[in-house]
C-alpha cells in the first residue's frame, strides 16, 4: 500500500523514472535526501516534470550531483542549454560546470559560456576517423618501437583531446536489460574507428569486442602480424632474498626501453585554464568551499605573466639532494622548459636551525650538472615582510588567533578534535600579542599564531595549523611554517603549477583554504607519485644517520642515490633525466621502481659516450714462450666498437710482449663445454692481439698459481671460441699501470630497506669492494677525476676524486650485461 502511494503522480519516483533513470537508480537516489531535493528542483526547473529521454535526464542528474554551489543563479540558464539539446555531451557539461563555477554569481555574455562549452559545433563521423588517423601517424614512432605492447590508452587521450565535443550519438547505442552500455558494430571495420571513439569521448569502461578488433586491425596495419616476440611474457629475474616485511608491489621486472616519445606534459592545462575548481574543502559547520580564481584574479595574473608557465622547484637546504630530487627538477623544470615558461629556485628556508650553506651551494651546483637552469634563485625569507603583513590581515578577519597551548597540548586537543582555550580570544588582543611575538618580547615556546580553520574536520590538515613560531633570530624573531608560507610565497611568484608529491595531497585543503580567505590568486596544484627505489633508503632522516654516523663515505658516496653519490659513481645526469622522463608523471603511489631500469638507462648512454680500454682486476701472469724476449709489438685496440680504421683518434696503442696478465678468473684448471676461457691445453684469443695456447702450470707449493705459461700463434689461423682482455707486462721500462679500482653494489641487500625494523643490518658487506693490484694499460695514466670508461668485458668505470698523479682510482659505475659470465665462467 505505502509503495503504490509512493509511487502516485508528482512523487519524486515518479519525476525520475519519467526522465530515464532505471528504478534501481531512482530507489538509490531518494535514499539521499540531499540529492532528491536537488533533483527534483532540478527537473522543476527544467520544465521536463512530463519526462523527457534518457540522454537529457542523465545529464539533468548530474547536474543534481555536481552543479557547483557557487553559481546557483544561472543554473535554470544552462538547463535551458540541456533540454534545447545544445548542450547534449558529458563533456560539454563539465566545461559548463568549469565556466559557472569560475564565474560564479556575476554576469557573464552568453556567447562566452557558449564557446566554452562547444556549443554548436559538430563534429562528423568522418572528423572522428581523420582525428584517429591523424593520431595513430603522430605515434607512428612509438608504435613501431613498442610494438603491441604501446599503451593504447595514451591513443585514446590524444584523439579526445583533439575533439573534446564530439557527440556520442554519431556512434548507435543500445541500452540492455541490465542497464548496461553496449556498441551496435554491424558496420564495415572502416567505421569501428567512431565507434572506438565513442568508447574515448564518453568515458564508457569497456569496448565491445568488434572496437577491440579495430585496435588490432590499425595496429596491424603499421606492424603487420604479431611476432613471438610481441607475444612473450617479460622474463623474471632472479629475486633477492626478501626482507621478512609486507614488501610493496615492485614495478619493472623486465626492464624494458619506455615509451618517452609521448610527451608527460600534455596532461597539464594551460595558465589561462586556471578558472576552473581547483579543489573542494568540507567544513563541519559551513557550506563546502569550492576554491577557483575569479575571472578578475585570473585575468591580473595573466597580465603580469603575460599568459607564460611559471613553476618552481623549492628545496629546503638541510641536506642533500637524491634521485626523488632528479623527478621533481624534471617536472618542474621540464614543464616551464617545455612550454617555454620560467622555474624558480626557491629555498625553503623556513626552519633556520637546519640549514647550511654547504647544501645551498649543493644545491645549486646540481641544478646546473642536472641541465637546468632557474629563472631566479629566491629564498622564503625574501617575502618575509609580505608574510608577516598577510598574517596580520589573517588575524584581523578573523582567521588566525595567538595560542599559548605547549607542543604537547596542541597534539593532545588536535587528536581529542577539541578548541584550544584562546581560539577565540578578541581580534584585538591577537593582533597585540602577535606584535609583541615579532618584537621579541614573549618566550619562544610561549606562543604561536595559528590559523582558523576547522577542529571537527575529517582532514587534520585542517586542524588550526600553526602559521608562526618565535625562533630568535638578527632581523626577525619570528619564522612562518612550511604551511603557511608555501602557498602564499607560490602566488606571490605568480606560479602557474605547484607540482608536489603525493604526500602532500592533503593539505591542498589548507592551501586553497589560506589564499581563499586572503583573497589571493590561487595556483593550480598537482601531487605525483614519489621516485622510489629498490635496495636504497631515500629519507633524508635515514640518509643523515648512513652519513653522520660514517656507515658511508660522506654525502657523495656512490652506493648512496644522492645526486652527488650517482655523479661520483660515474652516472651521467643525461641518463638520470632519460630514467625520470621514461618513468612518466603519474599518481601512481604503490610502486617501487627496480634498480635495473636506473642501469639500463646508465648503460645505454655509456655504451655511447664511454671509450673502451682494458684493465685487469686480480692479474695472473702469462709468460708467452714462443715469443723471443724484448721482443715488442704494438698492436691497435679499439676505443670504440664501430672505429673506422681511417680514424687514428678512434684507436689506442697496446704493447704486446713476452709477460702479459690475465684476469685469474679466466684460467681453469679443469675445461668444460660451457667455459670459454683459458685452460691447460686450451686456446683462447687475446684481445686486439693473438690466439694463445697453455702449454704449462706452474704452481707454488700452496698449489696456487704462481703463473701460466703459453705460445702464441702468429698466424693467427688458431680460432677460438673465447675471447678475453689482457695488459701487457713490463716492456720498454715501461711497466702495466698499477691502479686502485672500487667496485661498488647496491647497498642494501632486501628491495625495500626502510620498511625493515633494523633496517641497518640489512647494508650489503659487499657493497664496497676495493682492489688495489688492478693492472692498466699505459694510456689511462692521463685519465682526470670524472673520465668514464668501459673496462672491456667488466663494466663501466669513473675516475674518482681520490685519485692523484701518483695513483689513479675508479668506481665501478655499473656492470656489463655479460654473456660470456653467463655462458659459466
């Protein structure tokens, strides 16, 4: 009885299943009573309490859900655009939604808001073919390297972004039984490629089956059929013992070239967009606050910008800086770089007890060796008086009070949602009391200024943070927090985009919140995910302690990721720009990247950029007994694998004589099929020199090797299957350069150290490893501190800053991927 009353003429259930919901929906929908006032306002307004189809009334609910609450009164004005069907896509009525909310309540000329909203354009279902088109031969690069493994999704974001009005309704859609959306594909393949793009324009989950087939069938054109290749599972790598924690999922087991020909950027919108809802803060006692410029706040500031990107990169200077550092210089400076904008330097110096000079200097040193360059180096303390008059303004409206609670007592009231006593002590006494913290003349701990905001928020970013502390000081005995002067000192910069990690997503409320009620402009904000790497700890607590505590050499040792560790170690920030850029900008917070993919970055711009030269590590003397003694041959040794031998700069001379020495692992007393190297009996080729045959052992009374003795072949019609590197003994009174060679490994042995309870006694033992009877060939004696070489058959290699002209000393930068080792060395 009651449903059948419920159900009667002019109920709100009524009102919805005539505008198209399915009863399911329209039963959830009056279980909100907020929505279902809104709602049925919604349909009133609209005049369609008589019904109106279902494409209509989907976008009558949405606006009953998310119609900005700022600009209520033209709200019947696009009502009228929906039922007229001038506006009749999801779309168009976000980009409604984005033009009302940054208007608000003042006026606004019709042809403007139509502009922005698409209105009258029509887009064919042959604009759509053209857009994918035109997009699959944009990507045409990226397609053939990637093959069927590229991210069509990255596709897809493109042709949207080139028809952002396309009707859905060019594409046929049917509705089922279950409400689901599905697409009538019984066309020729030729115009699947619409029906793909209803798929991306209207945001639908899934395609069907036959879209699907399309995708393969334009892929097939550039590619052709796919190939074992394309269909191989990534192989997994051996994995190291596990720390005994619940480790976080780890991306990249098969380290793989990325696509980086797709620009990071695009996601990013232009300055002039910066009108749109930039966030929403939910308060305990008020309306939700959405927070958007005005148009007169957007328009002054694209005056004085004159419309161009302006970001900054903003360090604090209390240590230094790691490859976490290296993603937010490339966002940063990379976005201003790549809309040819500007990026500041800004100090955070905000907490005066921890700063140094020393990282300042750090700091900017390693901007520059990353490739960057500032637009201007600022520092928080600049705006110091800017700061301090805005807090004066807080207060006087009634949004910042002085507080007496102790550190304790603050944590306490904050975790219990309870007011400070003095929340709510006169503007006037705030006001006097502030002035007497900034002259010095209360106790530092006695007090501090904060913001009010809101003590029962969901958010404790929201919990009445404190914006000032007294720290005595030469000029000011007063310090702004982090939270207090970030936002501000972004819009007094003027910044376009303040690009953050994730961890600071939720204090977006507090920042929006304090430029809203100073009425200032409000930059547009974007959290990505932090820079996470496998077997390395990147907290600067813990990077202190490994240093403080000389559990490593300092700031710049090269096991650690510091910036100033990897340039030691011989990376080049060329290689670390192309790991970040290949990365990617997203949000994505669950992932931890494999240190591999660092080195597959590292090797691939040695391999091009690293000269080859020989050095042996543990040496084993070769006396070469068919070779007539002082006998000399100089021989050509390539620098580079593809020299030209018309290039006399692309070759280096080594001496061949009667001693030579080999890596002591590459003699075996015992032969096997798989082992490739030296054994008695067995031939083996010199590198750039002759095959050579051990004809005797010779032994110390331990057993030990003492040497090995061979002949070589001058023919040179000896052809072995292996070939290993060598350095010439004593010749011309010359002898083999004596080096020191560190090789260096990960640092800890578990993927993720930091989650480890004794996190310290996971350091790897091994991952230092000095040798200092390494033998060279002669023409490294010139080598300076910061020369990269590949060690043929061993790796690559850096001079370090330790070496003198006495002594030279390498770091091992990274391995060789070596088939010979795995073919059972």
């Amino acid at each position: 009885m009651a449903e059948k009353e419920e159900e009667s003429s002019g109920t709100p259930l009524e009102l919805f299943l005539k505008i198209g919901l399915d009863e399911r929906t329209a039963r959830n929908t009056i279980a909100n009573n907020k929505v279902t006032n809104n709602l049925t306002a919604v349909i009133h307004e609209a005049g369609v309490t008589e019904g109106c189809n279902r494409t209509i009334g989907n976008l009558l609910y949405t606006v009953a859900t998310k119609y900005p609450a700022n600009a209520v009164i033209h709200r019947p004005t696009l009502l009228g655009y929906i039922v007229s069907t001038k506006i009749k896509t999801p779309a168009q009525l976000e980009a409604a939604f984005s033009f009302l909310s940054s208007t608000a309540s003042e006026s606004f000329e019709l042809k403007e808001f139509e502009e922005a909203c698409g209105v009258g354009v029509d887009v064919s279902e042959e604009d759509i073919e053209q857009a994918v088109n035109e997009v699959f031969k944009q990507n045409k690069g990226s397609i053939l390297e990637l093959r069927y493994r590229i991210n069509v999704g990255d596709l897809f974001g493109h042709v949207r972004k080139r028809l952002p009005w396309a009707d859905p309704r060019i594409v046929k859609v049917n509705g089922t039984a279950n409400n689901t959306r599905v697409l009538d594909c019984n066309c020729d393949h030729g115009h699947c490629i619409a029906a793909m793009c209803y798929v991306i324009l209207t945001r639908v989950s899934f395609p069907c089956l036959c879209c699907q087939k399309l995708i393969d069938a334009k892929l097939y054109e550039l590619l052709g059929e796919r190939t074992a290749a394309d269909n191989e599972k990534p192989s997994k790598q051996k994995k190291e013992k596990p720390a005994k924690v619940e480790d976080k999922k780890v991306a990249d087991e098969n380290p793989v070239q990325p696509a980086e020909d797709l620009n990071p950027f695009l996601i990013f919108p232009n300055p002039e967009e910066n009108f749109k809802v930039h966030t929403e803060v939910f308060f305990s006692n008020q309306p939700v606050l959405r927070c958007c410029n005005t148009k007169e706040v957007l328009d002054k500031h694209l005056k004085r910008t004159s419309g161009k990107v302006y970001t900054r990169f903003p360090p604090e200077p209390n240590g230094y800086l790691h490859i976490g550092h290296a993603k937010a210089m490339f966002v940063s400076f990379g976005l201003a770089k790549e809309r040819g904008g500007c990026c500041y330097l800004r100090y955070d110096d905000t907490n005066p007890e921890a700063e140094k000079k020393e990282y300042i200097d750090h700091i900017e040193e390693i901007v520059e060796w990353m490739g960057w360059k500032p637009f201007k180096i600022t520092y928080t303390s600049d705006y110091f008086q800017e700061l301090y008059e805005l807090a004066v303004e807080l207060i006087r409206r009634g949004h910042a009070y002085v507080d007496h609670q102790t550190p304790e007592e603050i944590k306490e009231y904050r975790e219990k949602k309870m007011d400070s006593p003095w929340r709510d002590r006169p503007i006037s006494e705030s006001l006097e009391l502030f002035e007497e913290m900034r002259r010095g003349m209360i106790e530092e701990g006695k007090a501090t200024l904060r913001m009010k905001q809101d003590m029962q928020s969901d958010n404790g970013n929201m919990y009445d943070l404190i914006a000032y502390r007294i720290k005595a000081r030469d000029k000011w005995c007063i310090y702004p927090s982090y939270d207090y002067a970030h936002c501000i000192v972004d819009s007094l910069e003027d910044i376009t985009h303040s690009l953050c990690t994730l961890e600071f997503e939720t204090r977006r409320a507090s920042y929006y919140w304090l430029l809203h009620v100073l009425d200032l402009y409000q930059p547009y904000v974007w959290e990505y995910s932090r820079l996470n790497v496998t077997n390395t700890v990147m907290s600067k607590r813990k990077l202190n302690f490994l240093v403080t505590n000389k559990h490593v050499d300092g700031w710049d040792d090269p096991r650690l990721m510091t910036l100033a560790g990897l340039k030691r170690r011989g990376v080049t920030s060329t290689a670390i720009n192309a790991f970040v850029r290949g990365i990617g900008i997203t949000r994505s917070d669950c992932s931890t990247i494999r240190l591999e993919r660092l080195e597959y970055h590292i090797r691939e711009e040695l391999n091009r950029t690293a000269p080859r030269t020989m050095v042996v590590l543990q040496p084993l003397k070769v006396v070469i007994t068919n070779l007539e003694s002082g006998l000399v041959m100089d021989l050509d040794a390539k620098k580079w694998p593809d020299a030209s031998t018309e290039d006399s700069s692309a070759f280096y001379k080594v001496a061949f004589s009667r001693v030579v020495y080999i890596e002591q692992s590459d003699f075996r007393m015992k032969d096997s099929k798989d082992y490739y190297g030296l054994a008695p009996g067995k031939s083996v080729l010199l590198r750039y020199a002759f095959p050579i045959k051990c004809t005797e052992v010779v032994l110390a009374d331990d057993k030990s090797i003492v040497e090995i003795r061979a002949e070589y072949d001058p023919s040179k019609k000896t052809k072995p299957k292996g070939v290993i590197h060598w350095v010439a003994g004593p010749s011309r009174e010359v002898d083999p350069l004596s080096i020191e060679v560190r090789l260096f490994d990960k640092l800890f042995n578990s993927e993720n150290p930091a989650e480890l309870e004794d996190w310290l006694a996971d350091v790897n033992p091994q991952s230092r490893v000095v040798i200092s009877g390494a033998y060279a060939v002669p023409s490294l004696r010139d080598a300076a501190a910061g020369d990269r070489f590949q060690f043929e058959r061993l790796g690559y290699f850096v001079v370090d800053k330790d070496s003198t002209p006495e002594r030279l000393v390498f770091n091992r930068t990274v391995t060789l991927r070596d088939n010979y080792s795995k073919s059972g060395k």
